[in-house]
C-alpha cells in the first residue's frame, strides 16, 4: 500500500503547525491514552513522562515522519534504532491500533476546527503504512532475538553473580542466567533491559542500560550510575534500587541484546585507521565494550580513549581502562576532570580541567582525517563534543553517537520510541 500523491499534500501541509505545536499534541495523546489503558504504564519509562522527554522525542518523530512522508527511506535509521528498543521493551504489533488511535484522537482535540476529517483521514492512511513498517521490521528483530544461539523470547530470569561499586555513584552487576543455559552473543555497543517489579509500586519498570564489558564473556554486566534527585527531577526508581537494594544472588530479569549504536567492522582497507571513543559520565558503558573489543579484535588500529567526569570521585572503571592501555600500545587515554578534588590533583590522575574544549582536543586526537568517532553522554555533552568535532572538520559519515533515554537530534533527522 502506497499513499496517493493528495494525501501526501496534505500530510505535508500539516508540517508547519505540527513543527510549533507538536509538544502539545504528544502531551494529550500519552494522557489520553494512559488513562484508558494505564496497563501500558508497565512497558513507559515513568521518569522520562515526568520530565517531558518522551513527549517532546515522540513530537520530533512526528515532525520527522511528516516531513519525509514522501522519502520515508530517509528516516530508516531512526525506525532501526526505535524497532530496537520496541523489541527490547516488548512492543508487539497490538499496541500500534491503541497509539494511532488516541494520537488521532490528540490532533482533533489540540488543533480543533483545523483538523479536517481529510486531514485525520490522510494521518489515518499515513500511520497505517507507518505502523506496518514497524511491526515487519520488529517481528524480525524478535525472531532473531529468539532464534540465535542462546537467544530467548521475551524476558529472562538472571541471577545477580557480582555486584562491585566502581565509583561513589556507580556500581556493576554481573550477571548469569538462572537456567545455566548459554547467552545470547552481542555487539559492542548493544543495551538490554531490565524489568523490575519494585514491592509498594503498582507497576513494572523496565530500563535499558548498555552492557558495558566485552562480548564473549560467560555473563552480561551492566554499570548503573544512581541517579539522584537533582532540580527538581525524581530520584531513578529503578538505578535506586539496583544500587540500595538488589545484592548478591538476586534475581533480575533482563530482555535479549538490542541497539544500533555498534562498533563498526572495518574493510581492509580501514583496518589501520584510528578511532576515537569520547564519553562522558556513565556515557561510557557502551564505549567501554567497545574499547574490550577493539583491543581483542584490531590489534593494529590506533584507539584514543576520551572520558569526562566531574572528578575522580565519581570516575567508573578507570583502572579497567588503564590497565588495558598498559597492555596494548595501540591505545591511548585521556581523562578530563571538570572539578577535580586535591586528591585527584595529588595524583595527576587527569590530563585536563575544566570543560572538554577544542583546543584542548585538538591537540590529542589523530591526525587522520580518516578517523572513526563514537561519543556517549548527558546531552549538553554530546551537543558540545558533536559542534566540536563538526569544527574540526569530520564528516558525518565518521560520527556515530547514542543517547540515554529517548531520541534527541544533534543537527540531524530523528525519532523516537513509542515506550
């Protein structure tokens, strides 16, 4: 099924209004739908409602879909990422009837007489063919989780083996699965969730966190920061109770790997160009599995290893980090303090206060023009290092970054997902 060329006038036409009041229409639409089926409070992330991230990423997908409607293909990297975090949540095809009706439902009530039965028809038609395209790119993302080598449907109980505090606000958990039986692989740079039925809350949470050690291990780890009240926003229910709560032995229940954001294989021809892995704060859990395997895999790529923290404190896994590069001469590290502590300046155990800034990175990254770079972190973070590297000169095909949470956009189209 294709759109006629009249309905893609008049999807086109409600870009506009849908760029100025897209926030609203998304707001509407999660509390119409919630109250009618608050039984989808088990599959959305609570905190990101409460902030306004998810209304204002769904807005952008919204915006996005309407602005490509006549070149979808434009937009397929945003609908692999988001098929990923569905499959990963348990997203399943019967959801999407439930979302495209209250989202209709959402634009009749917020634009009111400008919403025309042709234009609710023609976003009808449009979130029909959208929804399709979801649901066939999903269905195969589900097959392929249960199908491989140690994959499993829907979600595994794993048992807690380890749990190692990394830093004042960040701790690991390894973990097995309970049945003994063999672990699904993954790439480096891939997320699972974790489901977690919390005693005194009515509903599940479930959270992705990026594995953070290498693939091929007999266990998965995840390095939670705890997140803390801070201006206003809510303490994290779930990184809360991983931290205070879950010990040793415990049972946790986790999805199959997922995500886009993956080490890329080289061609020949690139296997001796450098990479440049830029994280900031727990923004470096998929990047540290990426480093695993790069040291592991491509012995004779240059790797140069950026980490940001606000001080020693707080900084996760860095003598994982230096130990790998007293092994391997490939890799070279740096790490930028924005507030360190005497102690940290006692020990010289950073190479830069302050922000992250040009000049400075300038100076240590690669001469090649060449370069592969992959960044994680808070947003602001991943803004600067993103208008940094644009400065420098790298091409976008050479940038690859994720965010924690739902989509944004750093300057380039984006979506997000339903959960």
């Amino acid at each position: 099924m294709s759109l006629s060329p009249q309905t893609i006038a008049i999807i086109k036409s409600t870009v506009p209004v849908l760029k100025v009041r897209g926030t609203e229409i998304t707001k509407c639409f999660y509390s119409r739908m919630f109250a009618r089926h608050p039984e989808l409070l088990n599959i959305f992330n609570h905190a990101h409602q409460k902030q306004g991230r998810q209304q204002g990423a769904l807005a952008n997908a919204v915006y996005a879909a309407a602005a490509h409607i006549d070149n979808l293909e434009a937009i397929l990297p945003a609908v692999m990422q988001i098929a990923h975090k569905h499959r990963s949540l348990g997203v399943k095809p019967e959801h999407y009837p439930i979302v495209g009706r209250h989202l209709l439902e959402a634009i009749k009530e917020v634009l009111g007489d400008a919403a025309t039965d042709e234009v609710l028809q023609a976003w009808g038609e449009a979130y029909g063919i959208i929804a399709d395209a979801f649901i066939g790119v999903e269905n195969a993302l589900y097959e392929e989780a249960e199908a491989g080598q140690g994959g499993w449907e829907g979600f595994r109980p794993f048992i807690v083996e380890r749990k190692v505090v990394e830093s004042d606000v960040i701790a690991s958990f390894y973990l097995v699965p309970q049945d003994g039986g063999a672990l699904a692989a993954f790439r480096p740079g891939q997320y699972i969730s974790v489901k977690m039925d919390i005693p005194g809350l009515e509903h599940t949470h479930i959270r992705q966190y990026s594995l953070s050690a290498a693939p091929g291990m007999p266990y998965y780890r995840i390095s939670v920061k705890r997140e803390e009240e801070n201006r206003g926003r809510p303490a994290g229910i779930v990184s809360s109770y991983l931290h205070e709560m879950v010990r040793e032995g415990d049972i946790v229940h986790l999805s199959a790997p997922a995500g886009e954001f993956v080490l890329e294989q080289p061609a020949a021809a690139k296997s001796k160009q450098p990479i440049v892995l830029i994280s900031g704060g727990v923004g470096q859990t998929p990047l540290l599995s990426m480093l695993h395997a790069l040291m592991a895999e491509q012995p004779q790529r240059p790797v140069v290893y950026i980490h940001a923290a606000q001080n020693g404190d707080v900084h996760a896994l860095r003598d994982e980090v230096l130990e790998l590069a007293r092994r391997h001469e490939q890799l070279s590290c740096y790490f930028c303090y924005e507030r360190p502590t005497d102690r940290d300046r006692s020990a010289g155990s950073y190479h830069k206060e302050g922000y992250m800034e040009l000049t400075w990175l300038k100076s240590i990254l690669p001469a090649s023009a060449a370069s592969s770079y992959y960044f994680c972190g808070p947003v602001p973070f991943m803004e600067a290092v993103h208008d940094h590297l644009k400065e420098l000169g790298v091409e976008d095909a050479a940038i690859h970054y994720e965010f924690f949470g739902p989509s944004a956009t750093l300057n380039r189209p984006s979506a997000a997902s339903l959960g």
